[in-house]
C-alpha cells in the first residue's frame, strides 16, 4: 500500500477546480473524472487513488488516516480542529467566512443567537470579541434563520455575496478568507515522504504561478 | 437522559473478548521478555492518582484527563500516562543512591470519552523509562530497546521519526530575539499548520537570508542528511547543541544496527515544554495515528528530585492494528469424557498439561451440541463408556 496515495476530494464546488489543478501539475486524471458518480476512481498509471467525499468530511478521512492527503476548505479546518498537515495553499475556491443578517437590526441583549454551519468557528469568534451567543446549527440555506426570526446572526461562508443580497441580507463582519488547503495525514506524511514530497513541489509550481 | 440498554457500556470503553485478549496478551509478552532482557524492571502503580500532583504533572492536556472526587473532596484523575506516576514513584523512593534506574510497565491508561469512534478513553501502554542518566548513549539505548521490542512483538513496517526539542526553539530565538515571535511560530508548527507558518516568517521584518533559515525547517526531514543540513542553519548555542547530540545518536543507532527503522525530523515539538531534548514518534504504515513516542524530559524535578529521564510508550490497540492479520491459531484440544472413565480422563489431561498442551476437560453430559462443541478445538479425544477399549 505504500505505493499507492490516497487523495480525499471534496464534492461539489470545490473539486472541478481541483482536477484542473492536479491537471495543470501533470497528473493525468481521466476523462471519467468529470462526470462520474463513483465514490473511488482508481488512476494505477499514476499510483494514486481517489475518494470523492463531502467537503466538510474531508479532514476526519485525512485524519484517521483512511486517505493520505486531501484538498480541504480552510473553513473545514477551522472548524473540525483536525491533526493534520496543512502544507499548502492552493489558492482555489476562494471566498470568506462572514457574519451576516438583516440590514439595521442589532443582536438580542439578552440571547443573541447565531444560526451556521459552523458551530465552532462562531463560537470562537464572538468569544474573542467579547461576546457569548447562543448556537443554533443548521446543515444548508442558512441565510433563513434570520429572514424567519430564528436567530439574530447568521455565520457562513460568503463568495459572491449574490445569495445575501438576494435575500435582503448584509454582510456585518468579515472573519476570516478562506481557500483550498493540501492536508496530510502526519503518518503518511512521513512513511510516505517521497510521494507526497513529489506531489507537494509539483501543486506548488502550479499554485505560485497563479 | 435515556434509559440505558444492557448491552451498553460507558462511552469510550471496549471489552477484550477472548480471542483478542490471545493476540494482545501475546504482543504484550514479546515487548515485555524484550525489556526484561534487556535488564528494565517492571512495576505498578495506582490507577487513582491526584490531579494536583500527578494529573498537573502529566504531559497529557488537562481538557484530556478523565477526573473524579474522593471523599474529601480531592480532585483524582485515572492516571493518563504512566510516565507521571514513574517519576512520582522514582523521585519519593528509587533515586535515593543517585545511579541509573532502568524501569518498565504496562498498564491500562484513561483519556477523557470523546463522542468520534477510534479515540478509546481507556487503552493499554507499554513502556519504558530510563531515569537518572544523562548521555546520549541512554537515548540511543532507549530507541535501540523500541525498535527490538516491536520487532520481537513480529512488527516490520515501522518507523521512528526522531526530533529535538531545543532545536526549532532555538532557531527561532537566534533569528526573532523575542519569545512572544518565537512562541507565535512555534504555535503553528505545533499546529502542523505549514500555510501559516509560511505567511508569519513572510510578516516578519527579516533578512532574506533568516526568512530562508526559518522556511528550511519545513524541509529537515528525511536521513542522516537531515543533520548536516540543519548544521547549515543553526549558530552556536543550545541548537548546535541539540544537532551534535541527534550526530552521536546517529553513530550509537548505527552500531546498534537499527537504522533501518530510523529518520530525522526537526519539525516535531510538543506541545507544551514537556520534552527537554532528542524526542521521537513511531509510524506504522498501515495505521493513521503514531502507535508510541517518547523522549527525554525534566518531569522528575517536579516531584522534588534533579533527574532527567528518557522513555517510550507504545499504544497496544494501535500495535495490534499495525500487525492486522488473523486471530491467533487455537491449538487448544479437548478430552471429552463419561463419568465412568473420568480418573483416566484426569490422567490423560495432566499428562498432557504437563507437556504444556492447551486441554479442556468436559463432561459429555454438559455438552448439548456436540458437534458445534467439538468444532471449537483443534482436536477431540472421546472417553466414553464403561469399558477401557483394550
């Protein structure tokens, strides 16, 4: 198994731009990889098997170590407080965490509440700002929790700010950027040096030239 | 709460069945007749121990320990290392005529329950420490007894992944001067976090020359050329001081003939100043986490005695893991027999004890299904009947 890398994908948004990438740092990925409902593409000619995951499972497969390496959202890694390698920036699915809600309105005094996505970072965030606020989680279309007077705030990630804008949302405060991060798992990062070595300086190239 | 199911048991908690406990207690034998051999001695200690002392000695985060009261309100932690305990035993009772002590244990050891699977809150440690001597030849020695111990328990994938905890410490202090930018940076190579690291020498106002100094400490790992490339980039000081010594460690591991199982890393730090010097993590190919660690650290000071000790724990669920395979081959055989004949059963089964022949001895009337019965074993022997057979 030493020969073969694991790489741990995320679906949706963020893996068209990480195939281009792997591409441009001349992997040759099949054609299959555009348009496939498989769950693991085999690529033997280049020792290198893939797992197609939900973004925000990336790191837990990362960090168990069922996959070697994975392309991750910084927002992930905030958020699930990982024991992985962080080696690189890919600098691709770019956009910010925020917090956002209905223009003119100010945070309950009593118990302010923040509907997101990611319990985790929003908590650390009002913490460090001084403030304790009640968490409600919500897994999608979090932009509802304020229009339906479910929470005062909401946290989540903003790219164009198109959706806010189109739900009479603003923007309050921005927290943090977020992009696609090369995360390794510390085992594999040193039982299989040379690989991830090799795949790290040639995702490197490609990433400075952007 | 909800009502619990008998099955249950408290989270994070798993039963050894029996043929696990076969391939464990195996494993455990092999590490541990190595260690003896290697003249270590074993010992036990308190699964209770103090928070205050123990617990707040303990390299172990205090969020990690798993706490209880007793009756007088002292705060006790099940013990979640066993180095602590070492050092508190070694310092009250074992370094009184000030020479080398050579100790070993294995022990179950508790963590706080955490809800994700494959994070046990109780597992089973076995380690050594050497206390009381300060060469290098101790810390090779040490290593040395790790890889021969794994060996022995039939581990050949493996890999220890040797580091220093002055050096990175040391480099960020000669090039930074503060401890606030030196802590900043150490903090995200504790974090494993390479992208910040990156951006925060790339803040600093430094030469090009030190950026780069700071940037090639991603990049020290891999052989014994990992030493001379760290030389490059440290000046005199603690640092240099930390390479010379992983040099003599090099030399003592290859005459000990185990370097095949061993690299350099020097972007390995622990998390708080636990380690004092050369410090070390063990990789299986085929397992995510490291299956042990060790190092040298000042831990016994804490406990009123000027010592410094060097030592490793290998994580026995992880080990097993790391050997996979299959159960371990039941050579068990059985005697079943009637009333009648049970004195030559008896007989038969002592003299097969004797010969250090795994038997059962069953009386055929407890038995409903016999055939399911004598399927468990390598081999049946029937005394039935009134009658020997002559």
């Amino acid at each position: 198994m030493t020969n073969v890398l694991t790489i741990a994908m995320p679906k949706g948004r963020i893996f068209e731009e990480a195939v281009e990438l792997l591409r441009q740092a001349g992997y040759k990925l099949p054609p299959e990889f555009d348009d496939n409902r498989k769950l693991i593409i085999e690529v033997p000619e280049e020792g290198l098997r893939f797992i197609l995951a939900k973004p925000m499972d990336v790191a837990t497969y990362v960090e168990h170590g069922v996959a070697d390496v994975g392309i991750a959202g910084k927002d992930v890694l905030l958020e699930e407080e990982r024991d992985v390698y962080e080696l690189l920036d890919l600098k691709i699915s770019s956009c910010y965490l925020a917090v956002a809600g209905l223009p003119n309105t100010k945070m309950n005094e009593v118990a302010p509440r923040v509907a997101t996505k990611y319990p985790n970072v929003a908590e650390a965030y009002f913490r460090e700002q001084g403030e304790q606020v009640e968490i409600i989680k919500l897994n999608g279309s979090i932009e509802l929790a304020p229009l339906i007077g479910l929470s005062d705030r909401i946290v989540d990630i903003v790219s164009t700010g198109r959706t806010l804008k189109e739900n009479g949302l603003v923007e309050y405060e921005r927290i943090q950027d977020v992009t696609s991060r090369l995360i390794v798992n510390p085992v594999s990062y040193r039982i299989k040096d040379r690989k991830i070595d090799e795949l790290v300086e040639r995702l490197h190239e490609v990433v400075e030239v952007l | 709460m909800s009502r619990l199911f008998m099955f249950e048991k408290p989270l994070g908690m798993r039963d050894t069945l029996p043929s696990l406990y076969e391939k464990k207690h195996r494993v455990r034998t092999q590490m541990a007749d190595t260690m003896r051999e290697w003249g270590y001695e074993f010992i036990e200690t308190p699964t209770l121990e103090y928070y205050e002392t123990v617990g707040a000695a303990s390299a172990i985060n205090d969020a990690q320990l798993f706490k209880l009261l007793d009756k007088d309100g002292h705060t006790l932690v099940l013990r979640p290392d066993m180095t602590a305990p070492i050092a508190r035993v070694a310092a009250s009772k074992l370094l009184d005529d000030n020479l080398p002590v050579r100790l070993a244990y294995t022990a179950n050891v508790f963590r706080a329950q955490q809800r994700e699977g494959g994070r046990p809150a109780e597992f089973e440690q076995i380690g050594i420490e050497f206390i009381n001597d300060q060469t290098v030849s101790c810390d090779a020695e040490v290593i040395a007894l790790l890889i021969s111990s794994l060996k022995q328990a039939g581990l050949t994938e493996f890999q220890v992944s040797i580091g220093h905890a002055e050096f990175a410490q040391d480099l960020f202090m000669q090039i930074l001067g503060t401890n606030g930018r030196a802590t900043s940076l150490r903090k995200f190579l504790y974090e494993k976090n390479y992208v910040g690291y990156r951006d925060q020498v790339n803040s600093f106002q430094l030469s090009t020359i030190d950026k780069q100094r700071l940037l090639k400490l991603l990049q020290l790992r891999g052989n014994g050329e990992v030493i001379g490339n760290a030389l490059d980039i440290i000046e005199n000081d603690k640092g240099k001081q930390a390479i010379l010594e992983l040099q003599e460690l090099w030399e003592i591991i290859k005459d000990y003939g185990v370097e095949e199982h061993v690299k350099f890393d020097l972007s390995i730090v622990s998390h708080m100043s636990y380690y004092s010097g050369i410090l070390y993590e063990v990789y299986a190919g085929n397992v995510g986490f490291p299956i042990g660690n060790g190092g040298r650290y000042s831990l016994i000071e804490k406990f009123g005695k000027k010592a410094t000790a060097t030592g490793f724990a290998v994580r026995v669920d992880m080990l097993l893991e790391a050997l996979g395979g299959g159960l371990v081959e039941d050579t068990t055989n059985c005697i079943l027999f009637s009333p009648e004949r049970r004195k030559e059963a008896f007989e038969l089964a002592q003299k097969r004890h004797e010969q250090g022949i795994k038997t059962v001895l069953q009386d055929i009337n407890g038995v409903k299904d016999l055939d399911a019965f004598t399927k468990k074993f390598a081999d049946t022997t029937y005394l039935i009947g009134g009658r020997k057979d002559d």
